[in-house]
C-alpha cells in the first residue's frame, strides 16, 4: 500500500482517481455513521475503496504508533488522539463531533433501573467499558461527578462490546455513548441521567502523517467535518462540536 502515492492523479467530483484504497481507524462508536460516509465518500471518488478498522481509540492508537498503515484517524477522545500526535504520527486534529453516555438497559428493564445510582447496586449487573477506552473514561469521570462507586461484572475493551453484554442479557446495565444506544434501537433502552452533562467526549480526526493516500485522507477529514458529514452525525445522535 506505501507504495501507491498520489501523485500526479487529480481529484475532485466525477474525477476518475481508479484502483485505490484508504484505510480508516475509527472509535467503535463511529461504526454506523463512519460507513455511510465512507459509502459517500465512494460515491464521489470512482475507483476508490474506503476501508475502515473499527475499535477501542486506544487500541487504535497504539496500532498507529506501532506503524500499522493507515491513512486517517478518529478518535472518541482527545486523550486517545494524543497518544498518535505525541508520537509525531499525525498532527492538526480537528474536532468533528461530541458524544455523551447513556444508561443502556434491556428493553424490559429486569433490573429497574431509572438512574446513575441505581448501579452502585451489588444485585445490578453493570458492564463499563476499561478506563483506558474513551467511553470506560468517560463513564468513570461521570460517576466520580455523581460521587458513586460502581463495580462492574466485566470491563469491555470498546463501546459495542459492552453494549453487547446488555443485548445479550448477559447484563442488566452498561454506560455507553447514546448515539450507540440509538444504533440498537428495538434491542436496548436508553436511559438519560444528568450527570453525563460533566463527561462528554470530543471527537479529533486526522490525516495520518505518513498516509499512502495523503490526498485521499486530506478530502475524507473534509468529508466528516463538512456540513454532508455533521448532518449525518447529528441524525445518529451526535452533538456539534
């Protein structure tokens, strides 16, 4: 893939660019919104394959450091993000869109919960994302803010995979981002509680600095933060950064 540059190939609407593929590492919680973009993105660039790599951000950061190929990043945290930027991976990250929790439940509830305390309960099988993942972050700072501790039966390494647990009924509760409780709508209940209002996430992107598709990468970050892309992330329940 280093090998395919773009050189000499120019780009823009109806422009034939042939053959090519930029691959994408993006949050979890990305996963619906970033593939109707990427099939966007297809749309507008004949020839052109988007590939994405869908996971943990901190996870995907450490793959980017360790000189996984990849073209564009985005994050669920700009902690996560740092990590690559630090490293020299990628610079110039722009914030695309922001995500708060939910308490996702089955849709019969067995555990009646109704709010953030309610899974301090020992008999509430509650399932956190690991606190290095933006979402297991996340959810640690809003219950540091509620002043309650949780204990979670298991602590999952992305946000799907925790919301999981819950459509499986292998939990009675899980802190995941709305827009993924919104994703599974029919299969979980989503459950607001105020205290998600002091750990919302921005969301960086950035072109990775040595992308094989540099111009490529360049126009799909345009993609996202254009006003296509923020339509399609405030239907999913994304809010504006």
């Amino acid at each position: 893939m280093a090998g395919c540059g773009d050189k000499g190939v120019k780009h823009g609407p109806g422009k034939q660019v042939g053959g090519r593929t930029i691959v994408v590492f993006a949050a979890a919680s990305l996963t619906e919104t970033f593939t109707a973009l990427g099939k966007t993105f297809e749309a507008s660039h004949p020839g052109v394959k988007v590939k994405f790599n869908f996971g943990g951000s901190s996870a995907l950061a450490q793959q980017i450091d360790q000189g996984a190929p990849a073209d564009v990043f985005a994050a669920a945290s700009p902690a996560t993000m740092q990590q690559v930027t630090g490293a020299g991976r990628a610079s110039g990250p722009r914030v695309f869109a922001r995500n708060r929790l939910e308490i996702a439940v089955p849709p019969a509830n067995p555990a009646k919960v109704t709010a953030l305390k309610d899974l301090t309960n020992s008999k509430v099988k509650v399932v956190l994302c690991a606190p290095q993942v933006p979402c297991g972050a996340a959810a640690l700072k809003a219950l540091k803010a509620a002043g309650l501790t949780v204990k979670p039966v298991s602590q999952e390494q992305d946000v799907k995979a925790a919301l999981t647990k819950v459509r499986l009924n292998e939990a009675d509760a899980a802190l995941v981002y709305r827009t993924d409780v919104k994703a599974a709508a029919g299969q979980v209940k989503g459950i607001d509680f105020p205290e998600a209002a002091k750990a919302i996430n921005d969301y960086p992107i950035a072109a990775i600095s040595k992308a094989p598709q540099p111009a490529l990468a360049q126009e799909f970050v345009q993609t996202v933060l254009s006003q296509q892309g923020q339509t399609t992330l405030l239907q999913a329940g994304f809010e504006r950064p």
